[in-house]
C-alpha cells in the first residue's frame, strides 16, 4: 500500500510541475498578444494624430508583415498585419485593435484601410512616392533574372544601390534584377538592392533583400520515393507501415531534409503524427480510414499532386503538441524555404462540409475556420524569421472563400534565411475539451529551397 500511495505521489507532483508549465506558458501567450495589441493601438493613433496635424507622407515601403511609413514630420511608423480572428486581428479581452489591412496610394493621397472599417486618407508629399511592391525579401537562383513592379510618383532624381555582381535596372516601372553566377567568386550571395528617389521635397529609399543560392525542388516524383508510399493495410491507408514494412518518415536524399512521423515512448505511428507519403485521391469516402487522401483531382491526369502530378505529402498534426517536422538530418545545414503547394486532405474536407461523431459542420453563421501556421527554428532552435499563416478554410466573412479545394502556392521567404526545421501547427475555430475538433491533416507537393 505505501508502494503505491508512493507512486501516486509522483504522478501528482510531476502532474503539478506540468500544470505550472502550461500555466505559466499561458500567461506568457496572454502578456504577448496583450503587448502586440497595445502596439498595434499605438500605430492606428499614430496615423490618426498625421491627419490631424495636417502632416503628409513621405514614402511608404513594403516590409515582411505589413509597411513603414514615414511623415513628414519625421515620425515613422511600421504598421503590421494582425493574427487571427476577423480581418487579421484576434485581441486580448475579445478587443480587436485595428491592424492594417491595406495601404492604396493613388491621386496623391494615402489610403489607410484598416480591420475596423476605417480608412483614414492622407495627402502625400508633392504627389511623391516610390516603392517596390513585391515582398521585402526575395530568393534568387544564382544567374536568375527577375522583374519587380515598382510605383515611382514625383521622382526627379534617381539612384540605384546593390550587391557586387548583381546587376540592377530601372525601366519605368519595372525593376530587373539578375543575380551572380555561381561560379562568380568575387560576387556577394546576399545583400540589399536600393532605390534612392528624390522629389522636389522629399526623399524616399525603396529597397528590399536578395539572397543568390541553389535551388532544389521537391516533388515527391522521383522513383526512389514510390518505396515510401502510404499503402492500404487493415482498412486504412497509413497509420505506421509502408509496402508492408514499418514506416519511420522520408528522407530526401538530395537536399538533406527529413520528413518523420513523431515519435512517442519509441513509437512511431502515424496517429502521433508526422509526415507521409501518398498517392491516394479519394475525395469520396469519409473519416479517418482515408486520411492520406487529397481533395483534388487533376481534370487531365486524374491524379492528385500539383500540376497534375501523383504524389505528394500529408501532413497530421497528431493529438499531443509536438508539432510535424521539416529538418535537415545534420542538424547544422541552414537555408531558405522559398515556397510550397498546400491544399486540403479529403477526411478534413468531409468533417468540416458535413461534420461527424466529434467536429461540427462549419459555417458563415458561425464565421468558422481553420488554419495553418508555418514556424522556422535555426540550428540552435532558436525562432527565426515571421511565421506564415494561411487559411486551409475561412468562413469569417460572407464573402471569405470558405473550404479551399485548390493546389495554392505559399511564399515561405518570411520565415528567414537560416533555416534548420520547420514546424507545422493547425489550429481551427471548432474546439472542444480535449482541443481542436477539426480533423488535422492538410497536403502539401513542390516544396522549393535555396542552399548556398
């Protein structure tokens, strides 16, 4: 008897001692998401305060998660995309602050559109203005030419700044960039190329990074992969085996990069969670029997991968927090995820189109959805760059697109360039005791990295 009131002893202690860990990570969600709201309050007032002074804007340049904007009273101002809930933003207490949702200059004037439905106009300098509209980072393959949309108002003068052995041109508004040659040993691989543009009263620099590298793509459709495809055993086309044998994860031999199922007390099973390989596209059949299905299907080929390809990967969340990974074996290689497919699985589509014994059906009554977030860890596990968030099902507005049946492309440049693993987390708006009803799965083909 004192054996076992012993033993019980330690499972309430060490009960406890994870209890305060969740708690106190908890309050530190809670104080973050309250610092973030206060600082996005600050930046809407800060735009209020220009229209009421009578200031005008100076220049406005992209950044990764939203713009700076400089006045002309030389105050600056980064304005950022929010997090969840309606137009971006999820406050604390249930109180939105306004983040910015677009920045339209035109005519003259300054544009701000905000989550709150205010739109708060602002002349600009001189009808002066010149930016670069795409991203604020931008991955080249070494000799790549790209061209870059620029907006240039009231410009008189103009120069260009870049990395040596790059090459850089202004043609109205079009800007071209090609990077070094591989075999250029004099070239820099990275750096920042600059617009200065001067107007009559004012100067603005446009400017955005570049990083030369090589580029690997990962569509699952070399031979060697078709060994590690989900197969159907026991009525369900993966939980842990492959071809009959036990199925541990997917390495790719050119790049480095492991795709592992999670692995829990020496168990490696799907229902942990992980990634897996598949060529299934049942978009019939409902539940977890079809879990390694894609909801897609080629209207040429018939089959389920980007363009028209067969294979592809499936990501599960599990039901424990240990996210699905993407790392590099090495634990040291560090790079760039440029981009990849994302679409949904078939057994997350039939729970939310019609729900089942545990998730609810979603709906714009209820402004549901259900998302992915992408994290990026350096080789020391440290955070790096800004995580990616895309809707895998919005309904939060009448005119959101609800459930996506489409392959989509999600630039993953924001999460930085020295990036070791990659974490995938799903969230959704229909959770229950236990956490997220909605079943977590979604797919993903054409994965693209730059290693230098």
């Amino acid at each position: 008897m004192k054996k076992l009131f012993f033993s019980f002893a330690i499972v309430v202690l060490l009960m406890s001692g994870c209890y305060k860990d969740d708690i106190n990570d908890l309050n530190k969600k809670y104080d973050d998401l309250k610092k973030e709201q206060e600082q996005l309050r600050q930046d809407y007032e800060t735009v209020r305060t220009a229209l009421q002074n009578q200031v005008t804007v100076t220049s406005v340049n992209p950044t990764a998660d939203g713009y700076r904007v400089t006045f002309s009273d030389g105050k600056t101002v980064d304005l950022k995309h929010g997090a969840d809930g309606a137009n971006g933003t999820n406050g604390a207490d249930g109180a939105d602050a306004p983040s910015i949702v677009e920045i339209i200059i035109e005519d003259g004037n300054v544009a701000f559109m905000f989550s709150n439905g205010d739109t708060i106009v602002i002349p600009m300098t001189g009808n002066f203005a010149c930016f670069i509209t795409s991203g604020s980072v931008q991955g080249f393959e070494y000799g790549e030419t790209r061209e870059f949309a620029i907006t240039r108002s009231g410009v008189l003068n103009m120069a260009i700044a870049r990395p040596d052995g790059w090459k850089v041109s202004v043609n109205g508004n079009q800007l071209t960039v090609t990077a070094p040659a591989e075999t250029n040993p004099y070239a820099e691989r990275s750096g920042t190329v600059s617009i200065v543009a001067i107007g009559s009263q004012a100067t603005a620099i446009a400017s955005m990074e570049v990083h030369a590298s090589k580029m690997y793509v990962i569509d699952f459709e070399d031979p060697r992969v078709l060994d590690y495809l989900a197969v159907d055993k026991e009525g369900s086309n993966l939980y842990s085996y492959y071809s009959g044998e036990q199925y541990y994860g997917y390495d790719d031999a050119a790049t480095g990069l492991f795709m592992m199922l999670n692995e829990f007390y020496g168990d490696y099973d799907y229902w942990n969670g992980g990634i897996a390989i598949s060529q299934w596209n049942d978009m019939v059949t409902e539940s977890a029997p079809n879990q390694c299905s894609v909801y897609y299907s080629d209207a040429a080929t018939g089959f389920g991968g980007y363009d028209g390809s067969k294979t592809f990967a499936v990501v599960y969340g599990g039901f424990m927090d240990m996210p699905p990974t993407i790392s590099f074996e090495d634990d040291v290689t560090e790079c760039t995820f440029d981009h990849f497919w994302v679409t949904n699985n078939t057994y997350a589509v039939k729970s939310m189109e019609n729900g089942d014994f545990v998730a609810k059906k979603f709906s714009y009554e209820d402004k549901d959805w259900y998302k992915l977030t992408i994290k990026a860890l350096d080789k020391n596990g440290n955070d790096t760059g800004v995580p990616v968030e895309f809707y895998l099902a919005d309904f939060r507005t009448a005119t959101s697109p609800g459930i996506l049946t489409e392959w989509t492309k999600i630039d993953l440049t924001p999460l930085g360039n020295n990036v070791n693993t990659v974490e995938f987390h799903l969230t959704s708006s229909d959770v229950g005791m236990w956490g997220i009803n909605t079943p977590t799965y979604f797919c993903f083909d054409n994965l693209v990295i730059r290693k230098q």
